[in-house]
C-alpha cells in the first residue's frame, strides 16, 4: 500500500524552509547523513546505513564455464531485493517499479562501467571462470512514495541507491576470491583460505552514487543526500555516480526540474568531492575490518 | 578484417556524397568556444524558413497586416502591460506561447490560438458527440474534447413530451435511447468542476443523428456561424458541430419536423434508418469528399462554401470519388477561393 | 530517380551492409572493434565523413498520421522514428487519471527490421521500457499538464530504423508532434548525443560510434538553455562531460532551428489555408485569425 | 512497575477492575475468571488499582475511542472525507462533524490537509469514525483543520508521553519560544511555531526525545536545544 502523499502544510512548510535555507532535518544543504558500515564474519558480507535507510550486499563467486562469445572474461550478476520488509510500500511478489530501477542503476554503475576486471576473473581460457554474484538486499527504506521514475531511482527513505551502491562497492572491496593454480594439463586446483591466502577483486575503479534532489522555490536549490519527504516533495532528482579519480560512471536526470548547465556542472564537483570523501571513508572502514580479521593485506 | 580494412576508406568516400546534404554542421572548437549562444555557426543558408524576425519585443506589432505565428517558448510580449490567455503561460515577467499557432489580443489579453487542436468547448456551443459509455443516469459522449462530455438522462428529451417527468423506469432502459456508438447532436450547457462539459438535447432541433454519415475535421475550420443546420439544394442536410464533426444525411422535409404534422415523435430514438435513394446517397457521398478535400486544404467549412463547392463539382461534372484526387482536389479549392472581387 | 539507381541510392545500400556486419559484432560486444575501423582519423574526419562537431542530416515530415491529432517523422541519419500524439482525452483506465493534471503515457516499439540483428522486442523488453521512461520523465515537466486534469496524452513512438541517436531522435520528434498536435509546451526540447574519442569530443553519434564510445545524451530546452534529461552511463571523465555538456547545448540551438522552421511551415502552411478560405467565403466581417 | 509478557497472568483482587490495552479477560479451565497480558511492554496501573494496562512499544495505531488523533484527508466521499490516521483502515469523517456545520454550511477540507479529530467510534469490525467537535456540545473544542505548521511522526510511546501534562518537553519547548501543537494519539504530532527555525527545532527535539528514537531524557534535551540554532 502506498502510503499517503505528503500533507499540504508539511509541503508548505518544507517550502518555507528552503526559502530560508534550512532543511527539516538540520542539515545544511550539502550535508550527508550519518553512514555506518558494518562487516559480516564473510568476507564480502556488508551491511550499510544511510540515515534510516539500510542496505545489505553480499558477494560470493563460483566457478563455471565461460560463455562461449567472451571466453576471456568472467561473468557477473547483480541481484536486488527489495521486498515488504523494506517498507509497506512494496508489495510482495511483484517486482516494484523501485527495484528495477535499483537493480538498474546498480547494473550501470558496477557492471557496464566496467568498475570490475573481468578477464582477472578469467581462470582458464573457454574452460573455467569464475562468476562472481552480487547480491543486494534492502533491509529498510521506509516512507517512500513516488509517483515519478527518477524520484524512484533515487529510491526509499532517501538514498536508497546511494546506500546500496555504497554497500556493493565496500562489498567488492572487502571480497577476496580463493587463490587457484592451474596446472600445465589444464587441471585447476582451488587452495583453501588456510592454505593459501586468497585474492582480492581486481577493481578499476570504484564509482560512488551521490543523488542530489532539485527543488524551484524561490531558486532552483540542490539538496545533497535528499532523505524521505525531500525526496517525496522533490521538483527532480539527479543521480550520479563517480569515482574518486573523477571519473563519471552514469549521470542520470531524467525529467523533473529542468537544470541550468551550470548547476549540473555544480552538483557534479560536489559529487566529486563527496566521492573523494567516501573513498577514503571506505578505504579506512575495509581495512579496519580486515586488520580485525586478520586478513593479510596485499 | 582485411575485407572491412578495405572497406573503410571506401565507405568514407561514397558516404560524402550523401552527407552533400547534412545542412548541419558544426566548426571545430577555436571558432566555436568564440561565438555565443544561439548563433553557433551554422552556415547562413541554415536559417532558411525563419527569414522573418519572429521574436516581437514591443508590443505595438499587433496592429500588423499579416497574423503573427508562433511557437512554443516564444516570448510574445511584456507581462506588466498585457494578460496571457489561453495558449500562453509567464516567465520572468513575460508571456510566452506554448503552443504553436496565431497570435491574438484581445484589448489586454493576449492568447495564442493552435492551429490543431482538440476542441475546446464553450457554452452554447453546437456539437456533435457518440457515445462511448453508458452509466447510472447518464452517458459519457465523445466530443473530441480533452475529456468525455456527459449527458445527463435529465437534460434529453424523452418520447412522450417535453414535460414527461423521468421515471426510473427510464433509467433503465437508458439503452432504448443512447447505446454505445449512437451519434447525437446535442448543446453544451455546462461545465463540471474539472472541466469536463455537460451536453443537453432538450430541443427537437438535438438528438439522436441516423441517414447519414460523419466527417471528422480540425475544429478550427468550423466557425460559429448564425445557424450550424443548412440544407443544400439536392436534398441534403448538413450539421457543423462545432467540435469538428459534421453530420451529413438525408434531407428532412420542412412538414416533418417538430411541430408538424409529419413529425414521428416514435422515430426520435430510432436505430433505423429510413429509404435513401440512390441519387441523395450521391449526394451525400458527395459532400463528404467535398468536406475532406477542403479541411485537407485547411479550409474553413461554411454553409456557403460547401453550397459554392457543390455547385462547382455539379458544373465540372466531376465524378464522386474523382473528388479525391489531387489535382481535382486542387482545382476544387482553388475554385472556392477565389477572391471575392474575382469571382463577381 | 525511381527508375536509375543513383550513386546515394547505390551507397547506401552498401552502407547498409556494412553497417550490418559491425551492429553484428555489436551485438558480441568485441572488444577489437576501435581497430578496425577508426572513429577520428588524423585528418579529422569520422568513419562517415563527418567533422568532430558535424551533425547528420535532420528532416521532419509532420504530415498527419491519419487518426492521430498530432504526428511527426524524423530521419536524422539513418535514424528514422515516427511518433503519434493522441490527446489530451479521455484516460482509456480511468485508474490511472490524476486529479490535477494530465498523465502521459509512452509506448515505445521499436521495429524488428530496425536493426541488423533483427530482434523482437516486446514492451516488456527493458531497453524498451527505459526508453518509454526516459521519454515520459523528459515531457512531464515540459507538457503543461495542469491543464488538463483527468485527462490522459498518449504518445505513441516507433522506431523504424536504428543508426545510433534512437532516443535524441525520439525526442525531438515526440517535441514536434506534440506541437502538432496543439499540446502546451513550456518550450522546445531538443536532444543530441555527445561522445568522446580520445579527449576528442564528437557531436551526434552513429551505431558504430556509440557501440565504442562513451556517450551522453542530453536533452535541453533553447529558451532558457536549461536541460531536461542528461543520461550517461559510460564511462568519462568530469572535465570532459563538461564538454560535451557544453557543446550539446549549443546543437540543441541549432537542432531547436530547424524544428522551428519545421513547426513555422506547418502553421503557415494550415493558415494560409484558413485566411484564404475566410476571405473568400464572406467579408472579414467575422474573422477570427486575422487583424481587424 | 513490572515488565509483563504476553500470556502472563495477572493477579488482581479489585471488584470493579477496568482493563487497558495490552489486557484480556480469559476464563481459564477450571471456569475462574483471570486476566491475560496479550502484549509485552510494562505493566501499569493507576492510583486507586482499579485500572491496568500494559505500556509497548508497538507502533500501529489502534484506534480507541475519545483519542485525538492527526489524520490526512485522503478523498472526498458523499458527503465527508477519507482520512488516513495510520490505522489499518482510514477513518471517515463526517462533514458535518464540525462546530458551527450545517446542510448549507460545510467546512471545505482540499485532499491532503490535514486535520485533528477525535476518534468517535471504533469498533473492530467496522472502521473507525472520526469527529471535529464535542458531539454534546457541539463546539470545536480545539479539533479541526490545522494549517501551517509542520507534522511530526513519533512513536506511539512519545504521543502518549507528550499528551501528558506533567511531560517536560512542551513546557520545556513553550518557555523558549510560543509554540502551538496538536498531539495525535495515532503517532502524529502537528506542532507550529513562528519561525521556521523554531518549528524545525520542535521538531527536531519530539525526535530526539522519543524513547524510540533518541531517546534523551531533560538535561540531555536542554542541552540539545542550546546547541540548535533559533
């Protein structure tokens, strides 16, 4: 069940307060929530939150055969989750309109940005690859409701995507594979983690999804890391994701408040910055954990 | 990949004589990073069809000859010393069109009239509808409108009399009289809330159309004029409704209209329609094409034009379905409009 | 022409097979690509014959589609897309009307023969269903839709052949046949791709050229030069999605030029045909487009 | 006070006991009367031990009657409203619910305003009514549309606590700046203030206070509301 549209004085009001320069929750304009990452026993097992939002993303990767056209390259799959237990709003079963635009972007910012190697996950030419599966679950993303598809893409309690693609990309990182060996007869042997320490993801690069909300009351005016009723009463929500190199992964602005080329441009610096922040943030999450795990750094 | 190595440059060569008329292009950056906005350079021969200056800045242009065309995001004029009307909305104190069409003002207001468009109804106005849908005490009618109209059971004429009370008996057999598809003539009498209108039939002139056939044109081409019922010399009769349908059907003699002692007040609700001869289904037929060639002209249709065009079809002795053709279609237009000082 | 097959007619049908073996190999994703063919010689020029910042031919036929209050057809290359506008009307699902503006509603089909590969795509394709929701995202704002509550504006839009620049090309036909069809528009929107070759950027891009390069399509809006779409997602860096922002701008000036004149014909065309009727049928008495 | 799960027996030797929420009536097997918690939460009872309910934490609403609550008119029907009180069912309400309403004279409540009524029937098989007056003497008594101002989710634990009088925050909250606020028992809090700042800050401390939430007692709040800006 969709939950109610935003009352006419909550909307009045939220007006009201941009006009002054102020948010509903405190937050100065480009000011993010509060993450929180945490770390399951696996390697590969993550936990995000964003605000109220949380997101988990697991990876794991198993080896097959290789599809026939790309025998160098390794496969991988993203799965999204996003059912009741993330909110009332989704309905059971059926895939909402949420989560394809989630499994969407996802898809684009990992996969077609080509953020991973895949001839790294190559194990042995048209034989054996491995296939590395991406799974993401949305745990909460309460009091969404969104009648337009870009409001949706951004998603949930606000930042939906953010917080997903912030739990894929610590999820990639924090990973390792198994070491294998292939022996000269094209025998392949999988060494256990005791044996042999295993190996990181071979990552290009890894994009961070920033989503702005655009609202035109007096001025247009960009809301970093829009939360629920931003996001519900938004004229238009970007989406970009970035890497820390400055390397953009996908814009997407599709309807909503027409930008000035100008505050696109603005939005996208800012992103920048944001994503230079979240890298190193990351940086120092994943490697904490690892230190705690004992895991052998290379 | 020795095949597709030769290929290229090959490709190349062929493909500039086809791009001979890519009539966009674009300079490389130096000349372009030096011109501003809106005159990139585009060759001057680009800007054929746009030779006039469409951007009016005063507001003393309206007194021109010619009317003034417009399209969509065209700042028309100044916001503090007009009103916008229909077809324009205001931007930083200017009112700009958004639609593409014909500039009007009105003293103080100022709309922009489409060319094309759904017809947009005001009360009084004459209509013809179909039926779309059949609900509790009322039907929901096709006027070509944004919106279906509606046409309340309490706002027709039910045989029996004009005073006849409605009985609920009548509300459901609603289908003895409209059924989905049933054509009618009606009048807009009100609008509801949102904007959809509400028809009445409460005339004898109004009801339900049979003997004939309909012909859809863009409603601008018909104009409010003193009656929208005439009747052409060779037993035929012709409805403009307002909304861009017209009714074209047997003629009905004067004796059997209301009032008269022929009239069938049976006959008001009929599905059936009554013997047509072969001639005045010519006729009809004729009419038709006639109206089809002139709104593909875009042509407004009058009483008097369709009359004059007729008689011109008649005179020329063209065939019925000769009227189609192009070059008939084309000399039939140019025939009808004429000026008037050529013609006397 | 009809009879003797000129040299264009003879090139293109070439073209048109070569262009099938490489939406071939599009198709496996191969990476050799780049080296087979290249997309910016030194000399400049492109695998077609283009400059860097040259667009291909755009031509509009807006002559109605029977039934359809307002259609256009646009070729622009070897693109070509037909749209059809219907409405505002009565919402065929009375679920789905809003209350206090119109609702839009997009089909996109994109014909089989459209591309070599020769694919059906039903309307649950994703590809087909994104674009249905690009398009629709990029018209909600610039519809006025307050206008017209309850009702329901269907466009209709089918690709009839793909050579890159499928949904620019969409746009800017659904642009002039919602003129056409007398909707309210805030303004124009014009769309054009943009891509990059080697820190070179490129305007318009073919099939080959997109299936190698990072491309952008941007959507923008003449009057206050202010975008409603922008879709990346390839790879690029910031300075250089600046560019291409920049220069799609600029095209969309130049594309917003030719609708224009397109639109201004049509009108012109639909009123001469109104002010020669008026004059001729009676004294100006009662005139209704033209000046006292 | 006592932690109480749900199917605990309560013990109680009052003749004329009243039982709260979270509290059932069961006879057992051997025909006795007893009482069964069917909620968890703390058990409470008032002075004189004749009542006793169960405090949880649960977050539906479910309607009693009498209880304020904020609702949002969701539709038009016949003659009154659809209004979302975040219940399992919208509630209706009446449109001549409302003090000085008539035939003639009804009030006129756009889709998503918002409005404070009181709960006027409900019944677990029908859904619940809703009024804007005292239906005895017919005076508004405070109910009706509320505009302007802002609409605070909390749970339902804070509704409960803020509808209390000897609660510290709105006291606390009204001696900073004049503050007006409506408190549902449905987990909404409508509260309004003359700046925006001063709003979001009351805002921001029903959230911070809320046992579910922040859950900050008064130092902790009188702290956080020196560090807000107003």
């Amino acid at each position: 069940m969709r939950p109610p549209s935003p009352s006419i004085p909550e909307k009045d009001f939220f007006f009201a307060a941009l006009d002054q320069d102020v948010r509903l929750d405190g937050r100065g304009f480009l000011e993010p929530r509060s993450l929180d990452l945490s770390f399951g026993a696996e390697l590969g097992h993550v936990e995000c939150s964003l605000g109220k939002t949380r997101v988990l993303a697991h990876v794991d990767a198993k080896m097959v055969r290789p599809e026939p056209q790309r025998p160098f390259e390794g496969l991988i799959s993203i799965h999204c989750e996003l059912s009741p237990m993330a909110g009332a709003e989704y309905e059971p079963g059926r895939s909402s309109e949420e989560e394809t635009a989630l499994a969407r972007h996802l898809d684009k910012i990992f996969r077609r940005s080509d953020a991973i190697d895949r001839e790294a996950l190559c194990v042995l030419t048209g034989e054996r690859v491995w296939h590395l599966r991406l799974s993401v679950h949305v745990l909460s993303a309460a009091s969404s409701s969104s009648s337009s598809d870009a409001a949706a893409a951004a998603g949930g309690g606000g930042g939906l995507l953010d917080c997903a693609s912030l739990a894929c990309a610590a999820a990639l990182r924090h990973f390792r594979r198994p070491e294998v060996e292939v022996h000269g007869t094209g025998e392949v042997t999988v060494y256990a983690p005791e044996a042999r320490a295993p190996v990181p993801l071979a990552l290009h690069h890894t994009p961070f999804c920033v989503s702005f909300a655009g609202r035109s009351s007096l001025k247009v005016r960009m809301l970093l890391d829009p939360a629920g009723l931003e996001l519900r009463l938004a004229h238009g929500v970007l989406v970009l994701a970035l890497t820390a190199q400055r390397e953009l992964a996908v814009v997407h602005k599709a309807g909503g408040l027409p930008l000035a080329p100008e505050t696109l441009i603005g939005a996208v610096e800012i992103a920048a910055r944001r994503a230079r922040e979240l890298e190193t943030w990351l940086d120092v999450h994943v490697r904490d954990d690892w230190a705690r795990k004992n895991v052998e750094v290379r | 990949m020795s095949l597709l190595g030769l290929s290229g440059p090959k490709l190349t060569l062929k493909h500039l004589s086809t791009i001979l008329l890519m009539i966009i292009s674009f300079f490389p950056p130096p000349s372009l990073s030096s011109v501003s906005r809106g005159v990139t350079g585009h060759p001057p021969d680009m800007d054929e069809g746009n030779d006039d200056n469409i951007y009016m800045d005063g507001d003393d242009d309206f007194g021109a000859e010619t009317a003034k065309i417009t399209s969509p995001g065209e700042s028309i004029t100044s916001a503090r010393a007009f009103m916008r009307g229909h077809g324009t909305y205001v931007d930083s104190d200017e009112v700009i069109a958004s639609v593409a069409g014909v500039i009007e003002r009105v003293n103080k207001l100022i709309t922009v009239r489409a060319l094309r468009t759904r017809y947009s109804p005001e009360v009084g106005d004459l209509v013809i509808g179909r039926i779309t849908e059949v609900q509790p005490r009322r039907w929901k009618v096709d006027a070509n409108a944004r919106q279906d109209a509606v046409l309340m059971l309490s706002s027709v004429n039910l045989p029996g009399g004009v005073q006849r009370r409605k009985l609920e008996s009548d509300e459901l057999q609603m289908r003895n009289f409209f059924q989905e598809g049933d054509l009618l003539v009606a009048e807009v009498q009100a609008f509801f809330a949102d904007g959809a209108m509400s028809l009445h039939t409460r005339s004898l002139k109004y009801g339900k159309l049979r003997n004939g056939q309909l012909v859809s044109v863009p409603p601008i081409l018909i104009r409010r004029l003193k009656s929208h019922f005439c009747s052409l010399p060779s037993g035929v009769d012709l409805i403009l409704g307002l909304n861009g349908y017209i009714w074209i059907s047997k003629h009905v003699r004067n004796n059997e209209k209301e009032g008269h002692e022929g009239f069938d007040a049976e006959a008001v609700y009929s599905n059936q329609n009554d013997d047509i001869d072969d001639a005045t289904r010519t006729a009809i037929a004729r009419v038709s094409n006639i109206i089809r060639v002139l709104a593909s002209r875009s042509v407004p249709i009058t009483d008097s034009i369709a009359l004059e065009a007729y008689e011109w079809t008649v005179e020329q002795d063209v065939d019925v379905k000769d009227l189609l053709l192009e070059d008939v279609a084309d000399a039939l237009v140019a025939a009808v409009t004429k000026e008037p000082s050529e013609q006397w | 022409m009809r009879h003797t097959p000129s040299i264009c007619g003879f090139a293109f049908a070439e073209w048109l097979v070569i262009s099938l073996l490489y939406t071939d190999s599009v198709l496996t994703d191969e990476p050799a690509q780049s080296l087979r063919i290249e997309i910016l010689n030194e000399g400049g020029f492109r695998s077609d014959g283009r400059r860097q910042y040259e667009l291909r031919e755009i031509a509009f036929d807006s002559s109605p589609q029977a039934g359809a209050d307002g259609s256009a057809r646009i070729s622009h290359g070897l693109t070509e897309v037909l749209v059809s506008v219907f409405g505002p009307r009565e919402a065929r699902v009375r679920a789905q009307t809003l209350h206090d503006r119109a609702a839009i509603h997009v089909e996109v089909n994109i014909a089989p023969f459209s591309t070599g590969d020769r694919r059906r795509r039903g309307r649950g394709d994703k590809r087909v269903q994104e674009l249905a929701a690009m398009i629709k995202a990029t018209f909600e704002p610039v519809v006025q839709t307050g206008l017209y509550p309850r009702s329901q504006i269907d466009i209709f839009v089918h690709v009839l052949q793909q050579d890159g620049g499928v949904l620019p090309a969409a746009i800017n036909a659904t642009t002039v046949a919602l003129i056409n069809a007398g909707v309210p528009l805030a303004d124009y929107v014009c769309a054009i791709t943009g891509g990059v070759h080697a820190a070179a950027p490129m305007l318009d891009l073919t099939a080959l050229e997109e299936s190698d390069l990072p491309h952008v399509t941007v959507a923008s809006m003449p009057r206050s030069g202010r975008l409603t779409l922008v879709s990346m997602e390839t790879r690029l860096h910031v300075d250089r999605f600046e560019e291409i922002l920049r220069l799609a701008g600029e095209a969309g000036t130049v594309i917003h030029t030719e609708m224009h004149a397109v639109v201004r014909q049509r009108t012109k065309g639909l009123l001469d045909g109104i002010s020669t009727g008026l004059r001729a049928s009676k004294p100006a008495e009662d005139a209704m487009v033209e000046d006292e | 006070m006592s932690v109480v799960l749900p199917g605990e027996l309560i013990q109680s030797q009052h003749k004329n006991l009243k039982l709260g929420p979270g509290l059932q009536q069961s006879g057992d097997l051997q025909g006795r009367a007893s009482i069964v918690v069917t909620r968890a939460g703390t058990l409470e009872q008032n002075t004189k031990g004749n009542k006793f309910w169960v405090e949880g934490n649960s977050r539906r609403y479910v309607p009693a009657v009498q209880e304020p609550v904020v609702g949002i008119i969701c539709a038009r029907q016949g003659e009154g409203w659809r209004v979302d009180i975040g219940s399992a069912h919208q509630a209706s309400l009446d449109g001549l619910a409302f003090e000085g309403a008539s035939r003639r004279n009804r009030p006129n409540l756009k889709v998503n305003s918002l409005v404070y009524a009181r709960v006027s029937l409900a019944h677990k098989d029908m859904e619940p009514e809703l009024e804007c007056f005292d239906a005895q003497t017919r005076k508004a008594e405070g109910f009706g549309e509320l505009k302007g101002g802002f609409l605070v989710r909390c749970s339902l634990k804070m509704s409960r606590n803020l509808i209390d009088p000897n609660y510290f925050l709105l006291p606390l909250l009204g001696s900073r700046f004049p503050l007006d606020a409506a408190v549902g028992m449905n987990g909404r809090v409508w509260v309004s203030a003359k700046e925006v700042k001063q709003t979001i800050a009351a805002t921001r401390c029903i959230e911070a206070a809320d046992p579910d939430g922040g859950g900050m007692d008064q130092t902790a709040i009188k702290k956080f509301i020196g560090t807000l800006d107003l």
